[in-house]
C-alpha cells in the first residue's frame, strides 16, 4: 500500500493481524443426535451496508457446529461473492436475530476491540479504498466476482487512533441518517401516489374501448447501415429504455419502425407483465422491431399524461394478461386487436388534464426526493474516501489532531 497520503500517527496492516477472519458453515456439515435447528445468514441477507431480514432460513447442525458458527453482536460480515459492484460488503451483526449462524458464503471477521472499531471496518470496506481493493483482488466472470478468505485476510487497513476511528464513524453516521430520512419520505411518497392514483382513475365509469383513442401507426424504414439507437421497454410499468447498436448487421430484420416522443408502445412479448410505456421526448427517433407494436394517442380525446398513469395501474396489467394468451414467458404473446378491443376508464378530456397535473405533481415531488438522496449518497463517498485515508483530519475529545 502506498502510505504517502496517510497520516504519521495512522497505520497500516492486514485484517488478519488485527481481527479474527472466520469461514462460515457448510450445510449438511455434520449432523448427530445433538444437532440442533438454527436460523443462518445467506449472502442474500448481507446487503451493500445492510442487512436483509426478510427471509431468514435455517439449518440442521451439531451443537459444536453450532458454538463455533454463531454470530456474536459487532461482527463484520462480508459476502464471498456476488454482483461485481457489491463484492465483499460489509455490515455489522448487532444481534438482530437469537442463536444465528452464517454460512459459508459468508464470512465473519471479529476485530481486536484494542484496536479496530467493528463499524470503522465496515465503512473502510466500502469506500473507494475498499471497492477497489475487493474488485482488484477477486475471481471474476462476466459481472459477477468472488473472493476467498485469504485475500479477505489480506485486506489492507489503514489504521487510525481509536478515539479517531469513533468520531470518523459519528460523522458518517450522520449522512447514513439523513439518508435514512429522505428514503423512508421517498417511500411514503411512493404510497401516497399509489393511494391518489387509485383514487384518482376510477375504473368503474366512463369506461371506452382502446380503440376509440388509439390510433395504430407504422413508420417502416431500411434497416441502418451505421450504428443506431434502439427502444426498448421496462417490465412492470418503469417506461422505456435505449441502447446503441453499433453494429446493424447483428440485428437479423431488414427493416425497423420509428417511434416517436407521445407514441404508446408495447413489447408483445412481455406485454402480461406491463412492458407498455409512453415514449418520452428523450427516446424521440430511436428505432423499435416489429414486436414493440407502436400507437398515436388522438389529442382531442385522450391526455398522454392521463395515459402514462393509467397504463402502469394493477388493473391494466391484469388486462395485459388476458389478451396475451399462451404459456409461461416468450409464449404469451399479445393479441394486438384484442388489445385494442380493451375497456380502459377514459373520463372527459379536462377531468383527464386534471388527475394528470395531481398525479405529476406527485411523481415529481418523488423524483426530488430520489434526487437528494442520491446527493447524499455521493456526498458520503467523497466524505469516506477523503476522511477514511486521512486526506481530512477531524477533531477528538482530546482536541484537534
């Protein structure tokens, strides 16, 4: 490691010398007449600074399997595997859950309480210096990455004064709150819109067959002979998405349709699980196959905004599903004139205009709010990679270092 930004009264070493490094326990280890069942962690449950309590499974094991692998309260855990950009984590064990053990997929590293601060670990882990080092030192295939426990041991700590190590945590603390905050007021928001669209677009009157307001239109054209922007669409009502085909050989179909910003388009693959959005101006010209069937809202009749909402509802998706007969995934293909025979709540034009503004102006106040949060989250990283390697000193009870 090079130590030429870290201050003189800091150190630097392997985990290994200051914190125990513990594998976690194989299923099916041992099994006797004195085994026990116990709750244990997975690498699902040890998120990137969390924990996942959601789903917490079990196992059979000896009661000296058991001593051996039980979490204790200020372990840090890290994950053996997993996305690249989420690779080794780590999250303190504060006993969240009686008699719990952790696989072996799942490290646990106990520090010397002398000299390493459980939680000064975990955020050492995840600042730059951590990422890189777990990214640099792993397994890697495609997005997914590995460590073993060895290189785990290696991991290079630097090391500041315990009293230092406290307030370096109190600090960052502060912005995992104020995080903390803004996401669960993100959350509520989200709720507060589900609850106002419910409200809102009632599906008990004024109801009108698609086809009454939707138009379809083709756009053909050749096939590009350079690169090109393609359209495609999310599951689940989270709207469009591009891609840049660099090569148009690659694409097997001759020719491509236009879609347009205001268009309503549709993936008749997907469309049972809500692959259907309105275009967006940001998404105007790219090209679509001929499975992303593409639709005119006719302006005198229908508000695109009003659609947009009403088209990402339960209840729309469940239409979705009926016209899109067949198996499981790729056999559900949409019937497009049965999607176009769908009865959808289309109340009068102004009332439409309406319900939009409301419901924009909820989404809107939710985009603000995701908006900080991600600040403060890129706040916090340039906090951990300036405070956590020294770069910015702070103050103790003993005085300004």
């Amino acid at each position: 490691m090079n130590r030429s930004h870290i201050p003189s009264d800091w150190s630097t070493t392997r985990l290994s010398r200051i914190a125990d490094v513990q594998t976690g326990l194989a299923k099916g280890k041992r099994i006797t007449s004195r085994s026990v069942s116990l709750p244990y962690l997975r690498v699902a449950n040890v998120q990137d600074g969390h924990l996942d309590l959601n789903e917490i499974k079990t196992m059979v094991v000896d009661e000296k399997d058991a001593e051996r692998y039980r979490l204790k309260i200020g372990d840090v855990l890290f994950t053996e595997g997993g996305d690249f950009d989420k690779l080794g984590r780590g999250t303190v064990w504060r006993g969240e859950v009686q008699n719990c053990l952790h696989q072996n997929h799942v490290f646990a590293v106990r520090p010397n309480p002398d000299l390493l601060v459980p939680d000064y670990l975990a955020y050492l882990a995840a600042a730059p210096h951590g990422k890189r080092y777990f990214q640099s030192a792993s397994k890697q295939s495609t997005n997914l990455a590995s460590i073993n426990s060895s290189q785990l041991k290696n991991f290079p700590v630097i090391l500041p004064p315990l009293a230092e190590q406290k307030r370096l945590i109190a600090i960052l603390r502060t912005w995992d709150e104020a995080a903390e905050n803004v996401l669960r007021l993100s959350q509520m928001r989200e709720k507060q819109y589900l609850g106002l669209r419910d409200y809102l677009i009632d599906w008990s009157n004024n109801q009108r067959a698609i086809k009454s307001f939707l138009k379809p239109v083709s756009r053909p054209v050749p096939k590009p002979t350079s690169g090109y922007r393609a359209l495609s669409i999310r599951s689940h009502g989270k709207g469009t998405f591009d891609r840049f085909v660099e090569n148009p050989e690659s694409v097997e179909m001759d020719t491509l349709y236009v879609a347009k910003a205001g268009d309503i388009i549709v993936n008749i693959t997907f469309a049972w699980e809500g692959a259907v959005a309105l275009v967006p101006r940001d998404h105007d010209g790219c090209l679509v196959s001929h499975r992303f069937p593409v639709f005119v809202p006719e302006t005198e009749k229908v508000d695109a905004r009003y659609l947009r909402h009403m088209l990402r509802m339960a209840r729309f998706t469940y239409l979705l599903g009926i016209v899109s007969p067949g198996g499981a995934g790729r056999n559900r293909v949409l019937s497009k004139s049965d999607f176009l025979e769908l009865m959808v709540p289309l109340p009068p034009l102004d009332l439409q205009r309406r319900i939009s503004t409301i419901l924009d102006d909820a989404e809107n106040a939710i985009a603000a709010e995701e908006k900080y949060l991600a600040a403060l989250n890129r706040q916090k990283r340039g906090l951990m990679q300036k405070l956590l390697t020294g770069q910015w000193r702070v103050k103790t009870d003993g005085g300004a270092v």
